[in-house]
C-alpha cells in the first residue's frame, strides 16, 4: 500500500485518498521534524500556501511532492498514479 502525507487542512484530500486505498497520513508543515518525518512516505500531498514547506529550502525528501492548490481529489490521484515511483 502505498504511504501518503498530506499536509494539515487537507480533510477532503485525506478522506478521499483514504477511501481510494493509499494509507494516509496527516503531517504538520510547521513541526521542526517534518522533514525526517517526511522521507519515510512515497509521496508528499502540500497546500501550496507554504513554499518552503518543511522550513529548509533545500531540504532533501525522497518523496514525490505534490502541490494541491487548484487540484481537485481526482487530479491528486492521477498524479500519484503517473508517478513512476510509486508504482
């Protein structure tokens, strides 16, 4: 299965992708940790609101990053499902 963080404020986002199977997580972009936090799922599912939203610009996370601003549930998904690497 695959993990999935979704950023704080994200509820329908989450409950979607829930229900679509992924094993979902919600994470809090202002924690001082997020980023080690971070690195342990495939993908990352951001608000946009934050551009520098593990408060390191360079921080290094494995995971895909996804910003969800304007994206509707159904687009997310699709982009998880492109993404070669969580295949």
């Amino acid at each position: 299965m695959k993990k999935i963080a979704v950023e704080k404020g994200l509820n329908p986002l989450k409950s979607y992708l829930h229900q679509e199977g992924y094993n979902v997580r919600e994470f809090d972009s202002t924690k001082k940790n997020a980023a080690t936090v971070l690195n342990k799922f495939d993908a990352v599912i951001v608000t946009g609101a934050n551009s520098n939203f593990m408060g390191i610009q360079n921080a290094d996370c494995s995971a895909t990053v996804i910003n969800a601003s304007g994206l509707t549930p159904m687009d997310v998904k699709s982009q998880l499902e492109r993404d070669n690497s969580m295949e």
